[in-house]
C-alpha cells in the first residue's frame, strides 16, 4: 500500500472510533437517567408526579428511541460508504 492509502486508512478508523465512543458515552448517559425514571414508575408506592414532568419523560423517552434510530442510520451509512470505497478503490 501507499503512503497516503495508510494515511487515508488510518484517518478512516479514528473517524469511526470517535463515532462509536461518542454514540457509547451518549447512550450510557441518557440510559442511566432514563433508568431512574423507571424505578420511579415501577415502586411499591405510588409517586403522583406534576403533568409537565410526565411530559418531559414521555419526551426523553421518544428522543431516545429517535437516537437509536438515528445511530443505527449513521453507523450503517458510514459502513456502507467504506465498503464503496474499498470496492472501488480510493483514488487519493
């Protein structure tokens, strides 16, 4: 290989591992809060919580499945894109 293809490659894998390291740290952050709203939901006793804070989980509950959705998309899209190029070849 040449230098520039080792160069390209290189520059290729820590491009997706930021990806897979920002998407982690996203999902671990927003999974331990949602987390918590659950163990409210599901106590022995019932919690009575104010109707705007009922929204805003419903909300982040939604936004969550849109981001696992969205990084699934990405993720796929950035696969796809370095099979392409592999397939046809960089022309650097």
């Amino acid at each position: 290989m040449t230098d520039t293809t080792v160069q390209f490659n290189a520059h290729q894998q820590d491009l997706k591992n930021r990806i897979n390291f920002l998407a982690n740290a996203i999902f671990v952050l927003s999974s331990g809060i949602l987390s918590i709203s659950i163990a409210i939901f599901t106590q022995k006793e019932r919690v009575i919580l104010p109707k705007a804070i009922i929204d805003v989980l419903q909300c982040s509950w939604w936004l969550l499945g849109a981001s696992v959705l969205f990084i699934l998309v990405t993720l796929t899209s950035i696969i796809l894109r370095d099979y392409f190029m592999a397939e046809n070849g960089v022309k650097l």
